[in-house]
C-alpha cells in the first residue's frame, strides 16, 4: 500500500499540495444581479509553464463563467522560494439574489521543474468561494448590470418603396456595453400584428478583451414579412438596464415603424374565373336534383323492392312486396301470376310457382300502369277547339234548317 502511494506521490507530485500550486479569489464579495464578479486564479509552478491549463467550471443554475483573455506570466515569491505564475481571470455572471457558493474548481496543468526537465502534470483544485448576489429594486426578467448600454438600430428592405405582400422589412438591432458578456443580453421582442410572420436569425455575439477592457456587443437580426396588404404598426422594443453606479434602472427605446402594403386588387380576368367555376354548379344542380328526385320516387322503389325479392326467388318476400308496390285487383297479364303467388303460399297443395315468369309478368304489370297513367295526362282524343252549340243557331227564314 505504501509503495503504491509513493508511486501515485511520484506521478502527480502536485496532488495533496493544491494550496501551494493553486490560489483562487474573488473579486467582489457583494455584486448586482447581472453584474460580472471577477474570479482570479493564480497558478504556481517552480519552473515555466508547458501548454494549457485546464478547468473543470461548475454548472450552477442560472449561473455562467466566462474566461476573459490568456493569463498574465509573472513570479513571486513564497515560503522563501521563487515560483513562476499563471494569473487566469473569469467573470461569473447570475441571474439568482441570495448567497451564490462556487464549490472547487479542479484544474490540470504542466510545468517543468527547471527549465531544462520535461513537463510535469500538475492537479489540484480551488477552495469554495461565495458572494452576495442583490437583485435591484423593480428590475424584472432578466438583468443586465453595466454602467451603459448602447443601442442602436436599422431598417432596411422596402423603406422608401411599395411594398406588397410577400415582402420583407428587416429590423437590426445592436447592443454594447462595456465589463460584460454579450451571453447576458436578453432576446429583443417578438411580437407583431396579425397578417406579419416574423422570422428571428441567430444573434451575433461578440465579446473582446483589450488590455484587460473587455467589450460585449449582440447583434439582432428581424425579419418581418407582410402575407396581406393593409396598414401595420411594428411596436417599440424597450430595453432596460442597471446602472450599479447610479444605482438606477435605465431604458432605451427603439422606436417601431408603420408601413402601408398594397391591398390586392381584382381583376376582371379574375372576376371571370369565378363566375366559370360557380356557373357549372348553378346549371347542375337542377338536373342533379331532378335525377335524385327521379331515382328517390316512392313508386320506384317500390319497383325495386318487388324485382329484388323476385331475384331472391323467395315467394313470401315477394308477396310482401307486391303488397308495398300495390293493391290488387291487378291488370289480366299480373292476376294469373298473383293467384299462382298466393297459392304458392297459403293453398293446402301449393302450386308450382316460377320467379322468373312472375317477373316478367310483374315488369308487364308496371309498364301497363304506366301507359294507363300518361294516357289520363295525355288524352289521344281532344276537345274542338271551338265547339259549336246547335241550340243556339237559328234557321234563316225560308230555308232548311
């Protein structure tokens, strides 16, 4: 067991001693929601450096670190001795009030023990850290803590023209402020009126460090497009800050804009399109109904029903629907096949009956009452048109009468 520790001491000769190779402080001990709190760690080897140093950061809910540039190379000296050093500065940003603990970091990196060694692993970890986080007085959503806040904005696409629909207006929107990250800023508002479909491309962030000044800087891209001709308002974006040195919630307006899209007009051809397709419809329908009417008679169902039971061949369904269809007494050609029918059905000897010869005397039947009915709409005989009424007519005096 022992050999094994001295081989794990000789393997990572940092390990237990993070203390002397590893110092980390904060640089506020209260800050604003919002507000970048610096986070220097200061590394410590006894010979240079060898490549980069690794950290393992923490994920804390709504809580994000934020490495700000390479480390600053110096010397110190400690316990007596000279060590070379890393200095790595991080800003830590949250959006939560209340104590905010920063558990240990763990950290890898390698150095040589002289300038002339190989490289060593280093590995260690930071102690816990914490500050007060304090959220400003009727601040909401999402905080941004700077002492400014640039905003600017553009329009471009269809701004000096008529515009139709389809087209599309594009709303540019830049913020910068200085000592924080473009990560904090909150998304621009979407919102628009009915008849626009708004179209938001991925934000440019763009966060610099010179010379220890770091700048943030977010760019929005909009896109509105009109699907309807008329008049729309696009709203104001409002955007709020804190000014932890006025101690002061702040606003910038960017002011919306109103654009006329040409209504749709119609054009005759158009007009004619619709009245192609109504005008079939409308000359249709009547045939359409006066078919359903025909096809839906309460006579020709009843015809129906007596030739479906003949086919089934099945003399009771028959015998019904006769029944249904009409009374007898019936014509000379269907009483013979009626009489067969009924004695089929209720004689002590039934009779032979056939369906196909009682449908064909039905179908005979059927067209007899149809000739007897167009002959009563129809006479063949017609009255005189001007009939001559003999009692009326006098004889001349003198002749025959």
């Amino acid at each position: 067991m022992k050999s094994l520790l001295i081989l794990l001491l000789l393997a990572f000769p940092m390990i237990g001693r993070s203390a002397d190779s590893i110092l980390a402080k904060l640089g506020a001990d209260t800050a604003w929601v919002g507000e970048g709190v610096p986070l220097l760690i200061t590394l410590r080897a006894k010979g240079p450096f060898s490549g980069t140093a690794s950290f393992d950061l923490p994920e804390t809910a709504q809580t994000f670190f934020i490495k700000e540039g390479g480390p600053s190379v110096g010397s110190e000296t400690f316990g007596g001795e000279t060590w070379l050093t890393q200095l790595h500065e991080f800003r830590i940003y949250t959006q939560k009030s209340g104590e905010i603990v920063i558990p240990p970091i763990g950290i890898r990196f390698e150095a040589k023990k002289d300038y002339i060694s190989d490289p060593e692993p280093h590995t260690g970890s930071t102690q816990p850290l914490s500050f007060h986080s304090r959220r400003p007085p009727g601040a909401k959503g999402m905080v941004v803590s700077v002492e400014e806040l640039k905003v600017q904005q553009t329009w471009t696409g269809g701004t000096d023209e008529d515009l139709k629909p389809g087209d599309v207006i594009i709303r540019r929107i830049t913020r910068k402020a200085n000592k924080t990250t473009g990560m904090i800023f909150p998304d621009a508002d979407l919102s628009a009126p009915d008849g626009i479909q708004v179209y938001a491309a991925r934000p440019e962030i763009r966060d610099k460090s010179y010379r220890g000044e770091t700048t943030a800087e977010r760019v929005d891209e909009i896109k509105y497009q009109f699907s309807r001709g008329g008049t729309f308002a696009l709203p104001d974006l409002i955007f709020s800050w804190w000014d932890p040195l006025e101690e002061k919630l702040m606003t910038a307006t960017m002011k919306g804009s109103a654009f006329e899209v040409e209504r749709e007009r119609s054009s005759p051809a158009r007009d004619w399109i619709w009245l192609w397709l109504i005008l079939p419809v409308v000359l249709i329908y009547p045939v359409v109904s006066k078919v359903r009417k025909f096809h839906s008679a309460p006579e020709r169902l009843a015809v129906k029903n007596v030739l479906r039971a003949y086919q089934q061949g099945n003399p009771h369904l028959v015998y019904e629907a006769i029944l249904k269809w009409g009374k007898p007494p019936f014509g000379p050609d269907f009483e013979a096949e009626w009489a067969t029918l009924s004695k089929a059905i209720y004689s002590a000897t039934p009779a032979e009956w056939n369906s196909n010869s009682g449908k064909a005397a039905f179908a005979l039947e059927v067209k007899s009452r149809k000739n007897k009915q167009r002959t009563k709409k129809f006479p063949e005989t017609l009255s005189p048109l001007n009939p001559i009424q003999r009692d009326n007519i006098k004889t001349p005096t003198g002749g025959n009468p």
